[in-house]
C-alpha cells in the first residue's frame, strides 16, 4: 500500500511547533503568533490519522479476528510509549516530594492540582478528555490527544466491523455533527473531543473525496499554488480572529491533507526530503516526551535560579483573564532563542532513543501477538504499515 511520506514530515514539523508553543521563553521565537496558536495543529494529526485508517481499514474490518487485531494494533501503537511518559511524570512527583521533605519547594507541591493522584487512574485508562470530571491536561499533558484518538479510532473499527453497509454514511454523519458540535460550541461532549471527532470522521471522509478525485490529479504548477494557498490560509486563521477558529481549521487542515495526499506540488517535494521525513518518523514520540523534556529544563533552571541567586523567570499574563503563565527569561534576546534550540535539540535527541527502544519494539511487540508469537522476539515485522 503506497505511503505518504509528505504526512509524515507533515506530522513531524507540527510536532515540532508544538515544541515551540509549550516553552515559553519570553524573548524566543515561542512569542511570534504562528506558535502561540500552534495547539490547534493537533487537529492536523486527527484529520491525518482518519484519513490513513479510513484508507487501510474500512474494507478490512469483517471478521471478529480482524477486529481484534485492529484493536491490538491500536492499542500497541500508543500505550506502550503513554505508560512510559506517565510513569516519568509520576516519577516527578516523587522527586519532589523527597525534595519538598529537604525544604526545596518547587512549583506547586507534589500530586496536587493537575497531578492529584485521583488522575493518574483515568490518565492508565485514557479517559482523561473524555469526562469533564477529569483533567485532561494532567500529568502528562500531550496525552489528551492519545486519550481522544485512541477511542475514536475503535469506535471506528467497531463501527466498520458491525455495520459494515452502513459504515460510510455513519462516517460521514459523524464528520458533519462534528463539525456542527464545533460551531454550536456543543457542551455534549468535551471540547477536546469535539476536536478529534470533527477532525478525525472530516478526515476519513478526506480520503473518500481523494479517491473520487485521484484521476484528476492536479499538475505541478497548480498543486505547488493550491498547496501554498493553504498554507497561507492555514496561517492567516491561526492568527487572526479567534470566531470558529477550531471549526475553520478543521475544513481547511482537511483540505490540506487531501491537496498534499497527491504529493504533486514544490512544497510537497520539499517536504519529502529525506531530513524532514527523518524528523517525520518520530512525530510521535517527539509529541509523546517533548512536555517531559521542557519540565526538566524548567526544574533545573529553578533551582540554579535559588542556588545562585539569578533571575531566570519572569511571570506574564495569560490569555485567560486573571491567569498567569511563568516564562523561562535570559534577559537576552540570543540567549533566550539559544535555550530554545537547545530543548529543541534535546527533544529531537531523546526522540531518536525512544522511538527505536520504546515505541518501534511496543509496534512489533503488538504485531508478534498478532502473529500468535508474541514470546519469540528474535523476529520482528515491519513497522512501515503501522498509520
């Protein structure tokens, strides 16, 4: 089945932005407008995501054993690398309760708020965005997003599975009350879910509109205009007004995935370099532990801060009324983007090694159950099917 490596590099340079936008480092380029709202290009991953499992699953989903495997592959693609950054992040908290009993207090003090105990259940079982009860930013906050994916993709598999004649209009149904879930401001469901349903059945139904039109393929010239309209486009609701933000980026990062589906245009070619597909690989993984990286950074800039006395935070306003966000502050301009390379660096480095000993072997580890030689691990199937 042909891959779209422009998906992956796609991927990879979002998460990368998202790096950017959870640093806050005041004199850095995490202030320019472009990363202060680069959140909402999680909604690119889902709309990806409907689109590839739509493409590879909806005809393949009429056995109670293909079903499973489904949901063995799902299931394995993101819990293994999950449970690792939530029991880093409980580590953490452990860490500074041994320090809170020295008398180093740092932040909030350990398992309160966000990290409470009561959420660590919830975040295990990935329900954490979908009751409003719960956090869904706690402990490992990147997480939200496996938590809506991961349900929504076996509802889906269930849904192709059990009624399978009725499937595409199902998909179809649930993209449109989505979208119209984002532009009611619906209180049914979680806005976080809202996001990943709109964006997830939007892309599913992507890929049928790619297939209607995949012998009309455009040209060169004209993908390389339509691949950049869009990106302007992308750009400009992004940062302008914030009037059905979610539900404008939905359509238009949809139709950004079905004009870069055909890979025809010169943005299209510039993304299927081989560093930006390298980058694209460990999308995941960079998304999964970037949070992790940027809250060691933290915690030791706050403590050379008390040992040495130095001033290296600065408390802004937020852009919730009444709320402040603490910003990582050098002082200098080349100072501040400096530290911002360095945790980008960092990220990209730790990445590497947890892409190929956590989430690659998590892959096969699910393949091999698959395969019904899940003890036998001197064999391992190939990772390239894996969306």
């Amino acid at each position: 089945m042909t891959r779209f490596p422009v998906f992956d590099s796609l991927r990879g340079l979002c998460a990368l932005a998202l790096i950017v936008h959870h640093s806050h480092i005041e004199r850095s380029l995490t202030e320019l407008a472009l990363f202060k709202q680069a959140s909402y290009f999680v909604e690119l991953f889902f709309a990806i995501s409907g689109f590839l499992l739509y493409r590879q699953y909806i005809n393949h989903l009429n056995t109670p054993r293909q079903l499973r495997d489904f949901a063995i592959t799902q299931t394995f693609r993101v819990y293994p690398l999950h449970v690792l950054t939530l029991l880093v992040f409980i580590g953490f908290e452990c860490a500074k309760l041994v320090l809170e009993r020295t008398g180093l207090t740092l932040g909030g003090p350990a398992f309160s708020g966000d990290r409470a105990p009561a959420e660590i259940l919830p975040n295990l079982l990935l329900i954490q965005a979908w009751w409003p009860g719960f956090n869904a930013l706690s402990f490992s906050y990147p997480s939200w997003f496996v938590s809506v994916l991961y349900y929504v993709a076996l509802l889906f598999g269930l849904m192709v599975f059990a009624v399978p004649g009725l499937s595409r209009i199902i998909v179809a149904l649930l993209a449109v009350l989505g979208c119209a879930a984002l532009f009611t401001h619906s209180t049914l469901l979680t806005p976080n879910v809202q996001w990943g349903v709109a964006a997830f059945f939007g892309g599913a139904m992507t890929y049928r509109l790619y297939v209607r039109l995949h012998s009309f393929k455009p040209g060169r010239a004209l993908s390389s205009v339509l691949e950049l309209a869009l990106l302007v486009l992308t750009y400009r609701v992004l940062t302008g007004s914030e009037e059905q933000r979610p539900l404008k980026l939905v359509l238009l990062l949809c139709g950004a995935v079905l004009v870069f589906a055909f890979q025809a245009g010169i943005i299209s070619q510039l993304l299927q370099g081989s560093l930006l597909r390298g980058i694209g690989r460990l999308w995941f993984s960079i998304y999964m532990i970037h949070a992790a990286v940027i809250f060691v950074m933290g915690t030791a800039l706050q403590i050379i801060a008390r040992q040495s006395g130095m001033t290296l935070f600065a408390d802004m306003p937020a852009q919730t009324a009444g709320t402040v966000v603490r910003y990582i502050s050098t002082g200098s301009v080349i100072n501040d983007n400096l530290m911002l390379l360095f945790l980008v660096l960092s990220v990209l480095v730790l990445a590497m090694l947890v892409h190929r000993f956590v989430e690659v072997p998590g892959i096969m580890l699910g393949k091999r159950w698959i395969a019904g030689r899940i003890i036998d691990q001197r064999q391992g199937p190939s990772t390239s099917g894996s969306v």
